[in-house]
C-alpha cells in the first residue's frame, strides 16, 4: 500500500482503532510515533509492532506542550507523513441533564485538540512537499443521534474543518485529507464514555460489543489512506443505512432518530440505559 518507511504519527494509539492503525500501518513497512496518555500502554503496542517507533506521551489538551511535542516529532525521523487524529472521548447522556462541563470537555478532546495539533504540524508537512491528514470522526460526526449530544458537535465539527482544510491545501500544498466515520466498533469507547456528571461510565454497549472488529476497521483505513479516499463510512446495518440516508434522504433520517430518541429516551428515564 506504499507505506513503507513513511512516518505515521497516531493519537490515541495506546488502544483500540488507534493500537490497530499501528499494527496496521507497521505490517506495512511504516515507521509509528505513538501518542497518548498511558505510557505503559504505549509500550506494549510498541513491542508488538514490527517496525521502529517513537513512543510519544502527552494530553491532547495540554496546547501550551503541543510545540515541544510537533519538534520531538519532526526531531524522530525528520518529518511525518501521515497524521491520524484518533484521540477522542464518547458520551452516554440526554442533552437535558448533561453538565456544561461534558460538553466543553468532549468538545475539547474530540474537536479543538485535533485541530490544534493539526494546524501546527500542518506548516512543517507543506514545507516538506506535502503529508496527508486523518480525521477519525464517527457516524455521528453524520447523524446526531440520542445521548451523544456533545459527541455529535464535535464530529460534526471535525468534518467540516477537514474538509475545508482539504479544500484549502490539497491541490495547493498536496496535503491530503480523509475522514474516517466509524460505525460501531469493537472497542472501549462506551466503556470511556462520559455520563451527564463527566464521569466515566465504566461499561459497554451491546452494539459495540457486536461491532466490527478493530484490526478489520483499520485494513479499510489503511487501504483509504492509501488510495487517497477523501471519506470512508465504516458501517454496517442500521448505521451505515442512516448515515447513507442523511444524504440521500433527510426527512427519512430525521424520522428514525427521532423514533429512535423516544426509545432510547425511555428507557434512559426508567434507569435501564446509564
């Protein structure tokens, strides 16, 4: 897929899609900068990986850090080709009852810290020739759907500025740019989510458990990446039917989340989804 010895830098690679990214993108012959906040974690990726790697700790939100890390980056193999903004952070709580807090943190981790690492790291790439960026948004960077308010922002925020950044800089600069939407995948992205107080919920969903399997959800990124794809749905089911619907036929979307919003609804109210 022609990654061999190109610099892949991923966030929230310690787990998950991101741990999979860099198996992926290793078996292909890359070189992986490992970012996030569990060192410990990102070693034992780094010892399963089959190439070198930079393991490269750090708080998406802490900004005022970001230029030291971008300079460790660069520093590594003297350039990164391929960034993959995958850090993020989920929500399982009614818009009506959710501290402001939630959605300012949410906002923070899944939307504002990519762009921010993205906009300093972007002059280096375009100095260098051109690099591509990734977005990891999600089908609800798509569909607002129930309990995911401040989630559903800021996907939805992150697609509108990759591409408009792609707009700005891939015939210009040859920076390109992909949006990953996942569906469900099998990960502990319900198990982090917040709830309506900011804490984490501490367990999953049956949906995500019968998800798509991690390293299957990375084999599509990679072959997107590599072939330049401006965005990748990564759906099955309902999902991928919704997400599909939202362009093609609005009002029917609208109708099945509201339908869906009443379900779900309910039985948050009645204590069975928490």
């Amino acid at each position: 897929m022609e990654f061999k010895d190109k610099i892949i830098w991923i966030t929230g690679a310690s787990s998950g899609i991101g741990e999979a990214l860099a198996i992926a993108f290793a078996a292909q012959g890359a070189h992986i900068i490992l970012s996030g906040r569990r060192t410990e974690a990102l070693e034992q990726v780094a010892a399963g990986i089959e190439t070198d790697s930079l393991i490269l700790p750090f708080e998406t939100t802490d900004y005022d850090a970001l230029p030291a890390k971008i300079e460790e980056a660069l520093g590594w193999k003297g350039k990164v080709d391929i960034l993959v903004n995958n850090a993020g952070i989920s929500q399982r709580s009614l818009a009506l009852d959710t501290h402001p807090d939630v959605h300012h943190k949410i906002i923070n981790i899944d939307l504002l810290a990519p762009i921010w690492l993205t906009q300093l790291l972007l002059p280096h790439m375009i100095k260098a020739g051109g690099g591509h960026i990734v977005g990891i948004s999600s089908v609800a960077g798509r569909v607002g759907v129930p309990l995911r308010t401040a989630y559903c922002a800021a996907k939805h925020g992150l697609i509108g500025y990759m591409d408009a950044l792609r707009a700005e800089s891939e015939a210009m600069h040859n920076i390109h740019v992909t949006n990953i939407l996942p569906g469900a995948i099998r990960t502990d992205v319900s198990r982090n989510a917040l709830d309506k107080y900011g804490d984490r919920r501490g367990k999953s969903d049956a949906v995500i458990d019968n998800g798509i399997e991690p390293a299957e959800c990375a084999r599509q990124i990679l072959e997107a990446v590599a072939n330049k794809v401006p965005e990748l749905l990564i759906a099955e089911g309902v999902e991928e039917q919704i997400a599909l619907l939202r362009q093609s036929d609005p009002d029917q979307c609208f109708a099945m989340t509201s339908a869906f919003g009443v379900q779900i609804g309910k039985k948050y109210e009645a204590g069975e989804i928490d």
